[in-house]
C-alpha cells in the first residue's frame, strides 16, 4: 500500500491589510483559485486572524472544482462544504487559527481547485496578506455566492489580498515535499508563483512552492520601532503565535 501524508500545496504568511485601523466587511463571498501541485484525495484548509483586533465568524466554507484555471466559476455540483469540528462556520478568535476537518475530495495536479469563503455577519477585516503573480487572484462578491458556480459580473471583482486563507494541505504520496519561501515583500511578489510554473514546466512532479512571506518579516531581527503590526514579527515570533 503507498504510503501517504499531509503536505501544503500552497500557503500564505498572513499579515494586516493595507496597513490600516480596523475596516468590516459583511455578506461578503471570497474565491480563491488554487493550483494543487500535488494529486490527492482528502484535504485539509487552515483559516488564520493573525493580525485581527477581535474574533471573526466564518460562516460557511466550500472547495470546489474551477471550471478552468483561474477562474472565477467552479463547477457546482463538485462544491464540497469544509467543516470545522463539525460545523459549517467556524469562530476565529484575534491572534489564532483553525484548521479544518479532513475532506474528502480528489484532486488534480495542475487543476485548479476554488475555495470560497462566505461572511455573513459584520467581521474584522484586518487580517490578509498582498500577493502577486500570475497564481495568485482571488474574487470577492456581495452577496452569499460562496456555493455558487458563477460569481455575479456586475457584483465581482478582483483581488490580491488574501484574507485569512493561510494554508491547503493535500494527503498525497509520502514522497511529495513543500519548499517553503519565507520572506518579506520581495517573496510576496511574483517569484514564487513563476518557481511554482517552471516545476509544472518541467514536469517536477513531487515538490510544492509554498509561500510564507508578507511585508516586513524577518528571520531574526524585529521592526520594534514600528507599529504595524505586520512588521514586528520575526519568524519565532510568527511560528510561535500560529503554534500556540
């Protein structure tokens, strides 16, 4: 029997949006298109308010199959709800994680998968991280379309940031592996997007670019002098706060 385990697909160091006091959002859907590098049957999603003042309520999640790369529809009656000890929504206290349920669902690599979160209610919209590159755009409509397989034109629009999505684990062969690219604004920039694409090129086939970088991270040193909050982890302090 092959061996398997849990391995990161694809990730993000969660850091503060736009630098900025507290903004809300409500009734708000979140689709992100992830790249699977990995073929799998069963997954795992982690959801992360990192740099958030109060705990959000995510109030339902759902993975689903894009009808193509990068797109912002999925195929609808491929939508899987993610649960979170059970329950459809999960509570996020500020400073904390959650990490989900084992789902199952088959993945592809190179086959883009969407998952889409739904926030119903007033919620804390600190906690996200700007990515670039041509991996990494997200959608965001108003209104609950999160298991929908078309997000409204005229209610959608693109986005970089990445809210509280931080990371997707695939349970794959036990020979697959993630190179993690810690870093700061440069890292959350293109390059490792177009890493993640000349592996595809290439046909290499056991290993994931997972990106771990937000404005401001450093390995040892700490921006004490400044205040955002983005800016005064360095990488015990963040491993330290998404352990405990």
């Amino acid at each position: 029997m092959e061996q398997k385990k849990y391995v990161s697909t694809w990730g993000n160091a969660i850091s503060i949006a736009d630098r900025r006091p507290e903004n809300y959002a409500k009734d708000l859907t979140l689709r992100y298109p992830i790249r699977p590098m990995f073929d799998g049957d069963k997954l795992k999603i982690t959801l992360d308010n990192f740099c958030g003042i109060e705990s959000v309520t995510i109030s339902r999640i759902f993975v689903a199959y894009a009808v193509k790369n990068g797109s912002r529809a999925i195929i609808e009656d491929s939508s899987v709800p993610v649960t979170f000890n059970g329950s459809a929504g999960v509570d996020i206290p500020a400073g904390e994680s959650a990490v989900s349920d084992e789902i199952s669902f088959k993945v592809k690599r190179g086959n883009d998968i969407s998952v889409s979160l739904y926030l119903a209610d007033f919620t804390n919209m600190r906690s996200a991280v700007l990515i670039t590159g041509p991996l990494s755009k997200g959608f965001y409509s108003v209104g609950d379309y999160a298991q929908s397989g078309e997000l409204p034109l005229d209610n959608t629009r693109n986005t970089n940031w990445f809210y509280f999505l931080s990371n997707v684990e695939i349970y794959t062969s036990a020979e697959n592996r993630a190179v993690i690219c810690y870093g700061d604004s440069i890292t959350s920039q293109a390059w490792p997007d177009y890493l993640a694409m000349r592996l595809f090129k290439e046909n290499i086939t056991d290993t994931a670019i997972v990106r771990r970088a937000a404005s401001g991270t450093r390995i040892l040193r700490q921006y004490d002098n400044i205040t955002y909050d983005s800016y005064v982890g360095n990488c015990e302090t963040r491993s330290a706060r998404s352990q405990s």
